[in-house]
C-alpha cells in the first residue's frame, strides 16, 4: 500500500487518498490515542450555543476581535474576506498574499477541495430594539421593539457562502480513510434504495458568551501611544528633585490635561463564558475608562427575535423568543459621563458600541443517506449527527444554516478505506477559494441551491464504536467524523505530490503553506514554485501552516505532514506526525490508531481555522 513506511509505524494508521478519476477520496482512519484529549471531550447530547460580543467603536468593525481566552484569534472580515492573508511573500515571484475570493451567486466548481485519508498496517483496528437612557437602572426588551440605529454587531458578515453538491458525477475531492485489508473478503456490493434524509436533532440548550472589544486601529493605536507618553511623563515626574507636594501638583496638571483634551472612550473587555442550561443567558459587557470617568450602558439595538434585560452596571440577560431562527444579535455602549473632547481623535464617538451575536442551533446538518443506506445502523446515524453537532459547536456564524450532505455506506474488508468526505471548491478559476461548506458556513449563503453541500462515504467492514466507551481493538467513530467534516470545512490544501501541481486552483488552506523560512510555495496567481517540490516529501524541512493565528497558537509556523514517500490526499493537508505526538496528538493529525480518538480541536486547529476566516468560540461543554 502506498505510504506503507508511515503507515505501519506503531501499527498506525495514516490519512492518505487515492485518485479514482475525477474524484480524489480523502483516506481517513479513526482519530489515534491522545486519551487526555479525548476524555475531555465527553460526548453529550445536543448542539451549543454560542453568544458573541464585538466593541464597535466610532468607526464600525468588520472583523471579529480577539478572544480573551485564546491567543490570536481572529474572526472573518464582514468585507468579505474568506480568511486571514498569508504575510510572508517570496518577492521575486510576487507572492502576494492569496486571493479570498467568495462567490455570492450560484457556483457551479469543478475545483474541488479534497479531504485528507488515513491508511494503516495490517495491525488491530433590528430590528428589535427600545429607547433607553444612560441613567436608566434596567432596560427590558423585547422582540419586535426599536431604540434605534446606533452601533452594529462588528461580526456580522457580507460574504456570500455556497454549497456544491459532492457526487461520482463531480469533480470534488473527496479524501477517503484507509487501512491495511484483514481479510479478502470480496466487498459486499450495496443497494440503491430511496434516498432517507434526516437532520440532526438539537434537544439541549449549552450556551457560550463571548464578550470582545474591536475598537478601530486608529484608536487602538492612539490609546496605546497616549497610555505610554503619560506613563512615561509620571516616571519622569517621581524622578524629579522636587518636593513630593509639587511632584502630585505637576502629576494632577497632566491628569486634567488628558482628561480635558485627549478623552478617549471606554474600551470593552474581552470575555467569553460557556455554560449549559435552558435558563437565559447572562453576561456582562465590562467596560474600562482611561480616564477614570464613570460609565454608563445603555442598549442602541435589540435583539430581532428575544428578549433582553440590560441593567445599569452593563450585566444583561438574554432569551430566545418567538421567531428566534438561531442568530439573533443585539448592540450596548459603554458611554463615559462628561465631556469627551480629545484634540487627536475629534470624530470620536459618544461611547464604544459592543455588539452581541448569539447562536443557538444555527448550524444544522441534513444528512441524505443513499447507496448503502443499509448499512447505517441507528446508532450510526446517531453518531453522525451528534458528531457534527459537536465540531459545530465550536463556530459562530452571522446567518443560520443548513449543511446538506450526502451519504454512502459500503462494507468492505478488502479495502483500506475506512471513510471518505469532502466538498467542491466554490470556484475553478486561479486562485485561493473556500469549499462550498466552509463558504455556506463563513457567509450563510447557499450557492448551489438544491444540490448536496458536501459528501460522506463510510466503511462498515471495520469495528466501530458509537459512543464514549471505545475498545482497544475499535475505531472511534465520533473522531473519525468529526475529523472527515473538518476537511470539508476547509481543513485541506489540494496539494499533489511532486512534478503534479499544475492547477491554478486552490483552497484556502494552501494561501498559507510555506517553507520553513517563510516562503511561500504557491504564487498569487496561483502557480506553484517547483523549486519547492522536494519540500512535499520532507526535504528542506518540509511544510508549514503560517496563519497570524495558528503560529500564536503554537509558538511559531505549524508543521504540515510532508512523508517520503508522499501519500496521496494525506500529505500536505495534516498537522505533522512526528511533531504533534502523544498526549499532543491533534484531531487533525495524519496517523491514527485504534481505541479512543481525540474528540476536541486543540488551540492550533482552532488557530487554523481562525485564519480560514471562521469566528471560534472554546465550548466548555461538548456533546
């Protein structure tokens, strides 16, 4: 079997494809060991929800700001952006940063994204808003009510995202997981019986509160330059050879001088919570002032389809109500009391807007199980579902959507494949493009109308186990999926091996891969530096990932999975095996074995996906 050096490591099982015609199949094994990881990710039951809080200043913000919680993160740009821009350029080839070209009307994709593959060893398996005063003790609201236009929730998007049906028809690369045949077996031949569709069901409530302040880069960097001159005018003042009486008059001349003629607004501070509970939410919008003024919070736009209690210390509570379709948001400022005069920044605004996005359930899944649909058990439907539930709670999205896949089952012993998925690339002209899932997701626009969002192949001749309990000689089904649908959401680069990559399409992903200097292997107009070739089977120290995010995340450029020899729908679109090892084992690495997966997307992967253009929240409470 190809790749057979990597696979039969540890009786291991590592992530590569095959090329079957027009489609590549995404060979993925059941996520390895990294217990640690795994437990922590207890399966539950039902979808998160999520709430976001983003600062708009006076001027508004399109990009969804840092998390408190973990380093780097980044939203996607309301201005459409489909990620964060690769920084590193090799100058003589102008490679500029990749195009994130998003496509907002039907795409028809003959690019496609290909998911990644496991192969093994032959080892054991607002409009609704009311008036509210800065004096106000306690603002309730109610869907359906206005107080007017003031701020915007900085997260929302104006990308168009699209679907594009996966099929044996397509061109979509499909990444399918492999193992070493047991047995020979002959492969059971499956029926074509009438397509059943299903959708994830969504009985509980978790909820995740993210509060972030995104004050424009101006006054980010007017708050910062003012805060150091009056720190350093206060050390200079204490070393002065004056009485301490007059070192406090010179210190309080500069305080008023500040105060008086460069106000600056409150900032907001960044906070996220998660929780599960079908009480209503409750948070607090924590504002900070320079100054020391007194602050006051007020509600500028309600929520469209809940209700709202703002109190006069910023601290609110919030509930879905009728209508409520999965997003709604609402918008409160953080005013300062007094004059808010400031001679560099005279513009400025009243107060710092902070816009709240909540979701609850707004990623759903359909499922559409055809060939072999006789095969998927109960429980393995189940287990489908709940998986992609649990993956979903980790993104907030600006619209509610419904991710359309369709579903094969086959039981096969003779062949390596354990499960395949993928999705099309929304466009095949030159360039770095989403998949339709990760577009549909990123822009709540469905570009392919009627036609299946992604595809899921699935073998049943292997072992699986559904749930927590997992054996040593099982493949963890819940790990398995959630790692395919990763791939699908973007998680993939459509790198071939070396003397292959001719294409001028590309994903995402593949904007952001470089060399260990920081060269970047692919060109803005999408050609391939074949100086780089070596690079793809380890040589010159092989791939990275080098997204602002992923590499605050890790300490530096990430890793990318680069063996010789190469392993086709494996290679170049996994985190590196012989770097994230043991109790570090990602989700996403290559390699895989038997036994309980890792069920949790660790800082780096959650890094990766904020550089694809995703807002992530941390779920303290997983399904």
């Amino acid at each position: 079997m190809a790749g057979g050096a990597a696979a039969n490591r540890g009786g291991q099982r590592a992530r590569r494809s095959e090329n079957f015609g027009v489609r590549r199949w995404l060979q993925i094994g059941a996520a390895s060991a990294g217990m640690s990881a795994a437990l922590f990710g207890a399966s539950l039951a039902a979808p998160l929800v999520g709430v976001a809080l983003a600062d708009d200043s006076a001027s508004s913000s399109t990009g969804s700001a840092s998390d408190g919680t973990s380093a780097g993160e980044s939203g996607s740009s309301a201005a459409g952006s489909a990620g964060s821009s690769p920084s590193t350029e090799q100058a003589t080839d102008e490679t500029t940063s990749p195009s994130t070209t998003t496509s907002t009307s039907t795409a028809t994709a003959s690019a496609s994204a290909s998911s990644s593959s496991s192969s093994s060893s032959s080892s054991s398996s607002s409009s609704a808003t009311t008036t509210s005063e800065a004096a106000d003790d306690k603002t309730t609201v109610s869907a359906q009510t206005n107080t007017g236009s003031s701020g915007h929730v900085s997260s929302t998007s104006s990308t168009s995202a699209a679907h594009s049906k996966v099929s044996a028809a397509s061109s979509a690369q499909v990444a399918s997981l492999t193992t070493a045949p047991a047995t020979t077996e002959p492969v059971v031949a499956a029926a074509v019986p009438t397509p059943v569709v299903t959708a994830a069901a969504a009985p509980a409530t978790p909820w995740a509160l993210r509060v972030v302040s995104s004050a424009n880069p101006y006054e980010q960097a007017l708050s910062y330059h003012l805060g150091g001159a009056f720190m350093a005018m206060h050390a200079l003042i204490a070393q002065l050879p004056l009485a301490d009486p007059l070192k406090g008059m010179l210190a309080g001349t500069a305080y008023t001088v500040r105060r008086t003629l460069l106000n600056q607004a409150p900032t907001v501070a960044p906070l996220t919570l998660t929780g599960a509970s079908d009480a209503p939410v409750a948070g607090q919008v924590s504002a900070v002032d320079a100054e020391g003024d007194p602050i006051s919070y007020r509600l500028v736009k309600g929520p469209t389809a809940g209700n709202l209690t703002l109190n006069a210390d910023g601290s609110f509570t919030y509930s879905p109500g009728q209508g409520f379709d999965g997003v709604d948001s609402f918008v409160v400022m953080a005013q300062d009391l007094g004059l808010h005069v400031n001679l560099l920044d005279p513009f400025r605004g009243a107060g710092t807007s902070a816009g709240a996005l909540f979701n609850e359930g707004a990623i759903k899944f359909a499922f559409t199980y055809t060939t072999g649909a006789n095969y998927w058990s109960t429980d393995a439907k189940s287990a489908l579902e709940s998986s992609a539930v649990r993956l979903a709670a980790y993104f907030l999205v600006t619209k509610p959507v419904t991710l359309e896949y369709d579903v094969t089952g086959e039981n096969d012993t003779t062949t390596s494949t354990l499960a395949s998925a993928g999705s099309d690339l929304i466009s095949n002209a030159p360039g770095f493009w989403r998949t339709v899932v990760q577009n549909e997701l990123l822009s709540g626009v469905d570009s392919n109308g009627a036609a299946a969002d992604g595809a899921i192949n699935w073998n049943f001749g292997e072992s699986w186990a559904y749930g927590d309990a997992v054996a040593a000689n099982q493949f963890d089904f819940v790990s398995t999926a959630m790692h395919e649908l990763m791939h699908s959401f973007g998680f993939l680069s459509y790198v071939g091996p070396p003397g292959s990559n001719t294409n001028l399409e590309w994903t995402l992903f593949a904007g952001f891969i470089t060399t260990s200097t920081g060269t970047r292997v692919i060109n803005s107009r999408g050609v391939w530096h074949t100086a780089y070739d070596p690079n793809l089977t380890g040589a010159g120290g092989g791939l990275y990932f080098d997204g602002a995010n992923a590499v605050a995340a890790h300490g530096g450029p990430v890793p990318l999975f680069t063996p010789n020899p190469w392993q086709e729908g494996s290679s170049a679109s996994h985190l590196d095996d012989a770097t994230f090892t043991g109790s570090n084992q990602q989700l996403m690495n290559a390699i895989t074995d038997v036994g309980l997966g890792v069920r949790v997307l660790s800082p780096i992967e959650q890094g990766i996906m904020r550089d694809l253009g995703y807002t992530v929240v941390v779920p303290s409470v997983l399904l």
